[in-house]
C-alpha cells in the first residue's frame, strides 16, 4: 500500500526485575521508534497519566521515565513486533506479526496482570492471545474523548496488582 512500509518494532521489551503488570501497546509511534523507548511522542499522555496516578511529577526522558517504570514495578512492550503502518497511526496497521508473549512473560515471571492501551492495541492482542487482558484508554492524543482524568481513572486498575 501506498505510504506504507513493513517496519520491525526496534527495541526490546522494558522488563524491570520483580515487574507485577505488564502493559503492552499496539506499535511504537515514530518518535518512539526513533528514540528507542515507548511512548515517546509529545503529547502522548502515558507518562503525564501514570505520574498523577501515582502523585508523582511526569517522569521526563528515558532514564528516568525507566527509574519511574522499575519503582512501580511496570514492565511495556507492544503486542506488534512488526507490521505495515502508516507513520503512527494504529489504524494503518496491515499485516501484524505478534510479539513473543511467551518470551516476554517468561522473562518476568512476576507479571500479575497484563494491560492494554487502546482498542486497536485490545483488538490485536485477542486475536494473538488467549492470556487475559484488561483493556485500557489510549493515552494517545489523538484519543480526544479522554480527559487526563479520565485517563487517571481508567488506569487506577493497575494499582491492584502493584
């Protein structure tokens, strides 16, 4: 397709010792694919989202958003490893390889819980996956319909597990 190109996801998943939850995207945006880390455009709200939860200050730049990451006991990764996509748009994506849950779980062990940001993210996982999921609002800005609070509310979820 015209504008799409099959791109391989480019790091690994972030999997801190003793991880209780796992939250898994759908493909890194194009600035996380340049960065090498997740959830790194701009006015994605992952980390805006997950500092208020915990009352914390936003955890800027990779070191210390891997310092927040490891303190709460939050492993990421994304449910596709590879795939035609437009840019970072999640309803481009054509032709998905899966990630290695296997591999992923058995490299964290301690996982209770796994997550899912956004529907396009839920609706690959299931049709990948059979290990249960909770489904969570997309921290994207492009998910207006989200407020931060609500988005504050939505992942509260993950403090049951932590």
């Amino acid at each position: 397709m015209k504008g799409q190109a099959l791109i391989d996801h480019g790091f690994s998943p972030f999997i801190p010792k003793g991880a209780k939850v796992l939250i898994l995207g759908s493909f890194p945006s194009v600035a996380s694919r340049k960065s090498g880390f997740f959830y790194m455009h701009p006015t994605n709200r992952f980390y805006k989202t997950l500092g208020a939860l915990f009352k914390e200050e936003e955890p800027l730049g990779t070191k210390d958003r891997k310092a927040f990451l490891t303190r709460h006991g939050i492993a990421l990764y994304d449910v596709v490893e590879s795939c035609l996509v437009r840019g970072s748009s999640d309803s481009s994506i054509k032709e998905a390889r899966p990630c290695d849950l296997r591999a992923i779980l058995s490299a964290c062990q301690t996982v209770k819980a796994i997550f899912v940001t956004g529907q396009k993210a839920y609706t690959l996982y299931r049709r990948y996956f059979s290990e249960p999921a909770f489904v969570l609002p997309s921290p994207s800005a492009a998910n207006a319909s989200s407020s931060l609070a609500d988005l504050v509310r939505a992942y509260g979820k993950i403090l049951a597990f932590l």
